[in-house]
C-alpha cells in the first residue's frame, strides 16, 4: 500500500458540486489501496475576495492579520471537503496547517516552510483516515503566528507533506490536462507534455508559466518527489515532472529538445539614465534594490556614449515592486550619481525552454527568426543554458508566444487544450 498526496487547487473547489466530485475522486484514490492525504486551496476566487475585503478597512493590511484573514478561505474547503467524504461512508479529518506541522519562518505572506513534522497526519492515516489538510498556510517555528507561503502556495504545502511523509507521489489538481507547451489560455495548439525534467520545469516556472509554482518545483527537486499535474475535471494521465522519465504504459517518453514556450506580463522594466560608466555604480544600483529586499529578473547595460561618459542601465523587476524600486533609487540618488530613471510597465517577457538548446545551435537563430517574422521588437535580451527570454512590447506578446510555439514544431494537430475552470484571475 502506497501513500498519495493530492492537492486540488481553487476552481476544483469552487462550489459544493465542486467538493462532491473532488471528494469521490479521493475516495476512488483510497479503495485502491492508498493512504491518502489530501492538501486543498481556498474555494475559487475567495483568496482575492479576502485581500479585496482586508483593503477595504485597511489600505495597508498589517501582514501578520492578513494571514490570520487568508488562512481561513482553506478552513472553509478543507472542512467542506472532509465532510463531503464522510458523507461518502469513508473516515476524513481535517488539519490546520499548524495542526498537520507546517513550521515556517516568521515571514508574513510569504513565509517558508523551514519543518514539517506530521505526527498528527500519520495518527489520523494509521486509523484509517484520509487526511484533509489546509494548504498555503503554517505557524511560524518562533512566534507561534499563523502565517501564509505566498499566492499559490499550497502546491509547496502538498509537496512538502509528499516529502515528510515519503509519499510515492504529489499529484496536484488543477483546471487543465497538465503541463502544456505554452499557456493554453494564449495558444490553441498547446501541447501536454507527458514527461518534463524539474530542470526544465523550473525554469518554466520562472519564465512565468503558472501552472507550477518555482519554489514548489525546487523542493520536489530537492526531496526528489515525482509530480504528477493533472485535472481534477478529466480522468486523463496528466504531465509527469521528475529527475528521470517516468514510463508510461508502451508510450516512449523521452527528453524533448523544446520543452515550451512561457510568457509573463507580471513585469516592469526601470532604466536608470546617465549613470557614470565607472567601476562600481553597478554594484552601488543593484545593492540599493537588493537592500529593499527586491528580486530583479533581467539586467542591460547600455554601450556608453564616448563623449558623456554615461550609460544607461536597464533592469526588470515584478510590478509589484515597481514604486518601492523608484523610490528607492531616488532616495539614494545622490549617492549612486544618474541623471532620471524610466518606468515601464508596458512590457511582456517571452522565453523559449528546453535542454536540447545546449547542443542545438540553431535554436538561438530560430527563435530571433520566429520573432522577426511575426514584426516583434526586442528590447532585452537574456539566456542561460537551458532557456532563452526576450523583453517585447506587452501588446506583442500572444501574437510572440504562438509565432515562436509554431516556428518550433510545437503546435498539435488536434485543439487538446482544454481548459475546464477557473477564472484565471
Ligand atoms: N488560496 C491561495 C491562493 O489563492 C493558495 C493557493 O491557492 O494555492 O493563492
Ligand atoms: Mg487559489
């Protein structure tokens, strides 16, 4: 007998219906013969309903009652979810994250999980039950504070039980069949993937595919717990993400050279104008934005002007961080020594994955050739080994995406796209 966790996200759960179908589903899980535990998100869009309500009586929520706010969306479905099971005829209790021992750091709204100790988890499996447990959500190992992962953060919940408790597998729930080749929202044509590397996945995930979250891939990659993505509205096989191919039935599966094509609009861009071309104002600019705790994604330098001296540096950040940026650089103005900065918001970000462009040169040509084609304007430019991103105008983006997925062979020849629920939002 094996131990499964399953985690269904939001619009799995939007409604009752949705709770019923989700709950014999995990009952089917359980006459195969597995200790089942099951991690579940917030019903449909309550998360945002919450943060909407919370900036209603208060502009700037404090962190800490915010997560006290959040964490109750996951108390509703996760009792909804256990009742709906008994109501089946089979044993389920449901777990606060605290209960189920998701220790974090103190860090409100996107704290990590740093233990998990599921003493109580694996009581409630040793007598018979199917263990129900609120994702996105822990208690802080100092304070003793509830507190949250992070929007989407109950994949890394589901991940981190699959790891404590040394499950065979994480399958996680979502509103489409898996992985796809790019967003089936944007293209058609999208393909699933059978099987992805956490290598390739991750940097999916980095490149804005939202199906998996990054830090939800990285621990499954580090605890080597094989993922299997799939939709809790189809019976289908969904996307395989693990270290090594998973086999499946007679079907070869095997290391694509492209594994997708991702896209972001989350971002914006900051251009520091005249800025000394001397050792140093790099570091004095990024160490500004670091020291405002903000993550940067892509960073240009513009060739210097000989007659000025000055050059132009161009980074992008998450838009959420666009206004603590500024005002951080214009704090420090003096100091570092640039003439203006520049805000855009107005750009979108495309990037091409795959652990074949290592020893394919072409690809790099193929891409830019795609994109030139399709009238598509690059402002930025950034690789590594596995993955190529470029910065466009936001506008351009779909119209990139599905030019760059046809140039690469990607397209299917049948619309298995589907895309069952949600709002997207
Ligand atoms: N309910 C939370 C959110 O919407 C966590 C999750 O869905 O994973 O972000
Ligand atoms: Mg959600």
């Amino acid at each position: 007998m094996g131990l499964v966790v399953q985690k269904y996200g939001g619009s799995s759960v939007a409604d009752a219906e949705g709770i019923k179908r989700v709950a014999k589903r995990i009952v089917e899980a359980k006459k195969n013969g597995n200790d089942v535990v099951v991690v579940v998100s917030a019903m449909g869009d309550t998360t945002d309903e919450l943060i909407d309500l919370a900036e209603q009586v208060s502009p700037m929520p404090a962190g800490r009652e915010l997560d006290m706010l959040l964490t109750a969306g996951e108390r509703i479905s996760m009792a909804l979810l256990a009742m709906a099971i008994k109501n089946l005829g089979h044993k389920a209790q449901s777990f606060t994250g605290s209960q189920a021992g998701v220790i974090t750091d103190s860090v409100h709204n996107k704290a990590r999980i740093i233990d998990v100790t599921p003493g109580r988890i694996r009581t409630a499996l040793d007598e018979g039950n199917i263990a129900i447990v609120a994702g996105f959500q822990g208690v802080s190992q100092d304070k003793k504070d509830i507190t949250t992962l992070g929007r989407g953060g109950s994949d890394t919940t589901a991940v981190a039980l699959a790891a404590a408790l040394d499950a065979e597998v994480c399958e996680i729930y979502t509103d489409v069949d898996g992985v796809f080749t790019a967003d089936p929202r944007v293209v058609k044509k999208a393909r699933k993937i059978d099987w992805i590397s956490f290598e390739d996945m991750l940097e999916l995930a980095s490149s804005g595919s939202k199906v998996l979250l990054h830090r939800c891939v990285e621990y499954a990659r580090r605890y080597n717990i094989p993922i299997h993505v799939r939709s809790s509205f189809s019976g289908l096989q969904g996307t395989w993400v693990s270290s090594e191919p998973i086999e499946q039935g007679d079907k070869q599966v095997e290391q694509a050279i492209i594994s997708g094509v991702a896209h972001d609009t989350s971002e914006a861009k900051i251009t520091v104008v005249g800025v000394p071309d001397k050792p140093g104002e790099a570091a004095s600019i990024f160490r500004t934005i670091a020291d405002a705790e903000i993550n940067i994604d892509m960073v240009v330098q513009n060739v210097s002007a000989a007659s000025t001296g000055l050059t132009d540096i161009s980074f992008t950040l998450p838009k959420s961080e666009g206004r603590k940026a500024i005002d951080a650089l214009e704090k420090n103005r003096a100091g570092i020594g640039f003439d203006s900065l520049r805000y855009d918001d107005q750009i979108g970000k495309i990037s091409l994955v795959g652990a074949g462009m290592k020893t394919n040169p072409g690809v790099t040509a193929d891409f830019f050739t795609a994109l030139s084609d399709a009238g598509v304007n690059i402002e930025l430019i950034s690789t590594s080994e596995i993955r190529i991103s470029v910065v466009t105008r936001k506008d351009d983006v779909a119209e990139a995406v599905r030019a760059v997925h046809t140039a690469f062979g990607l397209d299917s020849d049948s619309d298995e796209a589907v895309v069952y629920g949600g709002t997207g939002r």
